[in-house]
C-alpha cells in the first residue's frame, strides 16, 4: 500500500495534467480504486479508517473553505465523473447530430444496464430520467384516475409530489388524503397499519417515501407493497434519497414502481434520475411527453423527451464504478458514523431535540435536530454567517429544526467543527 505521500503526489501530478489540457485521464479512477481494494476490514472496520476515507475525499474538488452538511438536496461529483461528462460534452459539441445522436446516445444502453444489475432487476425496466420529480410525476401523472378517486400518502412526502397531486385534484376531480405518522417512527407494523387504515375503497394509488427527506426516516416499503398489493392498490416508491445511500436491492422493497436522483448518493451528473418500473406494468403507465403507440410496453417511453444532451448520461457509468469502488456496506457504515459522531456530541443537552431514530434501521446520514429556543431558519443563518457551514431549515407542523447530511468526502474535523459550533449555539440560550 502506497504512503499519503505518494498518493497526494498522484493526485496533484493529475490534477497538473489536467490543467495543461488533458480533457480526461481515465487511469485517475483506476488508479483511486486499486487504492481503496488495498484495504482489508469488515465495514464496521473501514468505516473508522482514516487512511481509507481520505483516499476517498481526494476525489472531490469540493471548497474546503466551508462546510456542506446539505448533501440531500445535490452531491458534489468526483472529479473523474466531471472530467468524464465534460469529455463527452466536448465530443458532443463537435458535430452533434452524428456524435450526440449516433455514438453516444447509443451507449446509454450500457448505463442502463449498469444500473439494472446495481439494482438487481431487468435492464428492461430502468428508464434515465433527470431526477427523482421527473420519474414521479411520471408515475402520478401517468396513472389514469378518474374524479372521486383517492389517492393516498403522508403529510411528510416531498412538497413537489404533493403538489403534483394536488394539481391533479384540481384538474381531474381527484382527492389527495394525507395522513401523520410518528417522528422518529420505529415501529413498522405501526407505519403498515396507518398507511391500511386509510385505506378506503376509492384509494387507487399510494405514493410513500423509502427514506422521508425532512428527517432521513426509512419506511418498511416492502411491508406497506405487500399489504396494498392484496388490495389491488398500486404503490409509487420515492426513493429520491435511498438509492446510492444505504444498501438495498429490489428484492428488498418489491414495488412496482420506483423513482431516484442519481445525483444525490450515487454523486453522479447533476440532472440525472432513475425510473423503475415493472415490466408488466409498463404499457398502462403513460409517459410526460408523447410517444408513439408501438412503445407502449417499452420503458424508453419515458424517455421521449426532446433533445437532451448525452454526456450527463454517459457519466453515469464513471459514478456507479465509483461506488462500487467505496463498496455500498462500506459506504452505508461510513455514513452511519460521522452521524453519531455529531450527534454524540451534543445528545445529552436537554436543549436538544433530535427528531431522526438513532437505530439503524431506521436512519442513515440523514438527520434532523432542534435547538429548542432557536428558530431553524435563524440556526441556519447563524451556522453560515458565523462558521461557514451550510445546513437546510426544517419547518413542519410535526417537527423543526435543520436537517444534517454528511457524506463519504466530510472529514472528522469538519463533523467536530460542526458540533462545537452547535454547542456553542446550544450554550446561547
């Protein structure tokens, strides 16, 4: 195994390169990940590893200067993917309509059966979308429903999706019931029988999040499936911030539909998304934009957008190698940590409200605090004007307080920065 030494010596001899004009070196990626398959250890093992992770860090070309715990809303990328994505923008531009459409586009079949084997289904069933909205509204608006029909979530679901339906309540006579569940929620069989007992007979479609983005909650989605699937009622998977963060495959959830941004967990090109849909149920789920008749069973429907630009989508491929690098369990365990490390920091102050579970099961690196006395917006502002930290403001009718989210290139010191910063917050009221 090489010295931090002559790995940073690696690195900057990269980045030297790149600046004198190399538009890609694809021997970088190689080279990090023969690094990262040195290291030996249980996940539990690597998660504590500091050789390992900083390895990982240098990936990024992240501003050292602040501190980002908003890796919810967007993911910084690895280098090598943004080199990877520029490089095929670049081919692209020199002569679109033969390079854009007829060598690359082609080769996004590759990704999409990447992505099928990442998740264990059908290459058949993964549609590339631009995120998680895009796939869902695929599915909510693609959905016939007549007027008097009900469509079923939680208070907690994303605003955008609640919105979606709620356009469809006042454009098609649907109705939208939404229904609380507990904060933090512990207790599958509890989140399984609200979800039935709001179950009526005019519910036609169920919408539920894998992991909720307002406390980093994961749901039982292959329990709420099961049960709804006996009642003939469809369920609709927001899996915006799953993919890519924890590990899973679709054996693990069982839904008919599922929907994610790429760019979040899995760090790849921002505009990029993931549609999943069972094959079965292709032909009757309308897409957004037209497509012609003879693609009724084929999932690339849903991908009958209009011109769009094929580097964002080849790029996909250096990011799930990534991942694959780092290892999913590795990465799920290392996620796990730098959230107790934060938490156990401050826990213990009866100042503190922590409104995420503390087991595993239930949370990854998302989490949602509340210093009570200080209002999450003014928080928020406080942790950015005074030590350049950026986290988001939660403020629900359930619950408030800032949502934290780390990831694989935060550094223990920039997790400690942030507790102290909280403490001292904590200590000013």
């Amino acid at each position: 195994m090489s010295s931090r030494k002559e790995f940073l010596h690696k690195m900057t001899g990269g980045a030297a390169a790149f600046a004198m004009g190399s538009l890609f070196n694809p021997l970088k990626s190689g080279e990090l990940l023969e690094e990262l398959n040195a290291f030996k250890g249980s996940p539990s093992t690597i998660a504590r590893d500091e050789e390992f992770w900083f390895r990982v860090q240098q990936a990024f070309t992240v501003d050292r200067s602040l501190i980002n715990l908003n890796n919810g809303g967007v993911s910084p990328s690895p280098e090598f993917v943004q080199a990877a994505m520029k490089k095929h923008l670049d081919f692209s531009n020199q002569a679109p309509v033969y390079n854009m459409w007829r060598i690359l586009e082609p080769r996004r079949e590759g990704v999409r059966q990447r992505l099928a084997r990442m998740f264990e289904v059908d290459t058949e069933e993964i549609a590339l979308t631009r995120n998680a909205s895009e796939s869902l509204q695929i599915c909510q608006l693609g959905m016939d429903l007549k007027p008097g029909d009900e469509v079923l979530t939680t208070d907690q679901d994303y605003g955008r999706m609640i919105n979606t339906f709620k356009q469809r309540e006042r454009r098609d006579g649907i109705v939208l019931k939404q229904f609380s569940i507990p904060v933090p929620a512990e207790n599958e069989d509890e989140i399984v029988s609200l979800f039935e007992k709001n179950i009526t007979p005019k519910t036609k479609a169920i919408l539920m999040c894998h992991i909720i983005n307002l406390t980093g909650q994961i749901l039982p989605v292959k329990k709420v499936v099961q049960m709804a699937r006996k009642k003939g009622i469809p369920v609709i998977v927001d899996g915006a911030h799953a993919f890519a963060h924890f590990s899973f495959k679709h054996a693990d959830l069982d839904c008919d539909y599922y929907t994610t941004s790429l760019h979040k967990w899995l760090y790849a090109p921002h505009g990029t998304g993931m549609l999943y849909v069972r094959k079965e149920k292709i032909k009757d789920l309308w897409p957004l934009m037209a497509a012609a008749e003879s693609q009724d069973e084929d999932i690339r429907k849903f991908e009958e957008i209009g011109t769009h630009p094929a580097a964002n989508y080849s790029a996909i491929g250096e990011a799930i190698t990534f991942h694959e690098g780092i290892g999913s369990d590795r990465k799920e365990a290392r996620l796990k940590y730098l959230n107790d490390r934060w938490i156990d920091q401050i826990i213990d102050d009866d100042k503190v409200a922590l409104h995420t579970s503390r087991d595993p099961k239930f949370a990854c690196a998302i989490a949602t605090v509340e210093i009570k006395g200080i209002e999450p917006n003014e928080l928020n502002s406080r942790l950015w004007a005074k030590h350049r930290i950026i986290t988001t403001p939660i403020n629900h009718a359930q619950f408030k307080g800032i949502r934290v989210t780390p990831n694989v290139y935060s550094t223990l010191e920039e997790i400690d920065r942030f507790s102290d910063a909280m403490k001292e917050e904590i200590k000013s009221v």
